[in-house]
C-alpha cells in the first residue's frame, strides 16, 4: 500500500500489544516502514496490554477534519473479548469522522454460535426444555467494516485444529493483491450530497455498469445518513 501511494497521501501505524508502536500523521514512509518492522513472529505472544477496539477507538480519533479517503486498514485477529472500548462507541466514532474501515483478518471468521436443545425424559415420553438456537456474531471486523463504507478480506494464517498455518507464497501473494485493491478503494472514494426524503432514493451500480460486471457490490457507509 505504501509502494502505491501518492503523493497527496498521508500514513499513521498503530499497534496492538509489545511493542507499542504509535507513529501519528505526517510522518514519511520510511518511518511507517522501519516501526512495521519491529514487529515480527518474536512478539506473537507478548503481553497484551489493550484490546483491538481499544486501539482503534484511538487511531480513529487521529482524523481531523473529514477528507475525502479517510480510512483505517486494520490487520488483525479478529476483535476478541478483552477491550475497554464497545463496539459501538468504534462504529460511532467512525461515522462521526466519516471514517472508512478495511480490514485484513487472519484468523476464521465466527459467525456466531448454536447452542442445542435440552429435552425431559418424561411418562408421557420427551417434553422440550428449550428448543436449539443460533446466534449470529453481528458485532465482528467484516460488519464493521462492511457498515463504515469498506469491507473485509479473511486469509487464515493461524490454522485451525486440523490444520498447520502456513503462509505459502501463493498466500501470501493473495494478500498483498488484497490490500493493493483496498489501496484503489480507498483512493478512488467520494462523496455525494443529495437532498432527498426518507425512502425516496436507492443507491446502486448504473444498469449498463451492472451488465458489464454482474458480480460487483456497492459499498458505502450503512449506519449514517449521508443525504441531507
């Protein structure tokens, strides 16, 4: 991402855990770069010392006035359970500063839960306790993500309990792909203002455009009003 960008672009990095590396706007490439190479497999399981909503709570809060392409690339694990920070106070401080969020995530996606039912053994044969249900994870990096105006890319580095990670070539290839068409997303955005009344105006690709790409998806922030 740093290798595409342009000149008009300006870079932060802040991480998670040891060591904490906090370099804000208006610092030049090299910076960004030296600091990213600090971190490596050594600290992997160094102490925690925040959570990752924590930490992107305050990188957020780094914007200034909104300027078109505004963004938060976040690479991570997934949210976890240890914050101080909610969910939503992110998701709010994101659309308060017009704050796109793209997202890497390495680790499996869950989607939520399910728990089994609970049945009585009874004379009269079985009565249910409590039927099964599942629970969707509606509060994960992709709906975030996805609700700020950008979207998530999922690459599973860490394996799982049948499989060894392993970050191949090809794997790795796939990621920087990923991140080079974020880079486009994010430097290609803008923003409209219309006037027009609740439920009178839907937002979607030009019909000719549609045609030509069948598969494409819009994004654009879903938790703020954008028209006035």
């Amino acid at each position: 991402m740093l290798s595409e960008a342009r000149p008009i672009d300006f870079f932060a990095l802040r991480t998670v855990g040891q060591p904490q590396i906090k370099i804000t706007f208006g610092e030049s490439h090299n910076e960004i770069l030296a600091g990213a190479n600090e971190l490596g497999p050594q600290h992997s399981k160094s102490e925690r010392i925040e959570g990752v909503l924590d930490a992107l709570l305050d990188a957020t809060a780094w914007f200034r006035e909104p300027t078109p392409g505004d963004a938060v690339f976040l690479m991570t694990l997934g949210f976890g359970d240890e914050h101080k920070a909610t969910y939503r106070a992110v998701e709010k401080e994101l659309a308060s500063r017009h704050v796109r969020l793209f997202s890497l995530q390495f680790a499996p996606v869950v989607a939520g839960g399910f728990t089994g039912g609970l049945v009585q053994l009874t004379p009269r044969g079985y009565d249910v306790l409590a039927s099964p249900a599942a629970f969707l994870n509606r509060e994960d990096v992709g709906n975030m993500s996805w609700n700020s105006g950008g979207y998530m890319v999922a690459e599973n580095i860490v394996g799982d309990a049948q499989n060894d990670p392993e970050v191949s070539a090809e794997k790795l290839e796939g990621i920087k792909i990923a991140a080079s068409r974020m880079q486009s997303a994010i430097a290609d955005m803008y923003r409209v203002d219309l006037e027009a009344s609740p439920g009178q105006l839907k937002l979607s690709l030009a019909s000719d455009l549609q045609k030509k790409v069948p598969n494409a998806t819009l994004i654009y922030p879903r938790y703020e009003v954008l028209c006035q």
